[in-house]
C-alpha cells in the first residue's frame, strides 16, 4: 500500500540548516518505508510535513494516529542558505497543514 501522513508538529526550519526524514528502523524489519523520494526539507521551509508512506513488505502492518514512524534529522550549513525556501518563487508547499495533492502543475517551466 501507499499512503500520506502528516506529522502532528507544526515545525520551521531555520535559514541556516536542513532536515531529512529517516523512517524507523523497527518499521523497516517489517517492510514499512517512510518517505522514500523526497525526504530532504530545505532552509527555510516550515508547516506540517507530510509523509509519504509506503508497505513493500509481504504482511499488513498497522500503523495508528500518534505512532512514531520516523524521525527528523537536523543538519547545520557552513552558512545561511542562499535561497530560502519561503523566498523561492515556486515555495508549493511552504506553511502547509495537512495534507494537499501534488502541486506539480505548479511548476515553472525552466
């Protein structure tokens, strides 16, 4: 199966450090992967993440509301990030609070 989430935290990420999602370990054994595409969050960026959550496993598992499933990893840049996120033209997802459909139409043509 595949599925979104979204955290419970409402989080910022400062202009001078980046985020990555790691799923759980214990989750992984049994073939549960937690935001396996895109799980890099940029300086600057803030709201609820969403999750994209996926089961390659060969079993059903249950996952409940408030169960952890992954865990946000903080890493601090040389320097202020150039661009931040909520000053990119085409920021789709800054200050989101739950869960949206893709917003891929929205991007500019480059």
């Amino acid at each position: 199966f595949r599925s979104l989430g979204t955290i419970l935290e409402y989080i910022r990420i400062p202009e001078d450090i980046m985020g990555s999602v790691d799923g759980r370990s214990s989750l992984g054994r049994l073939g549960v992967v937690v935001h396996s595409t895109s799980a890099g969050i940029a300086p600057g960026w803030e709201g609820n993440l969403v999750l994209e959550i996926s089961n390659v496993g060969k079993v059903p598992v249950m996952l409940y509301p408030k169960m952890r499933v992954c865990k946000l990893v903080l890493h601090k840049l040389t320097s202020v990030a150039e661009k931040p996120y909520y000053k990119q033209k085409d920021a789709k997802y800054q200050k989101q609070t739950g869960i949206s459909e893709s917003k891929i139409s929205k991007d500019s043509s480059k």
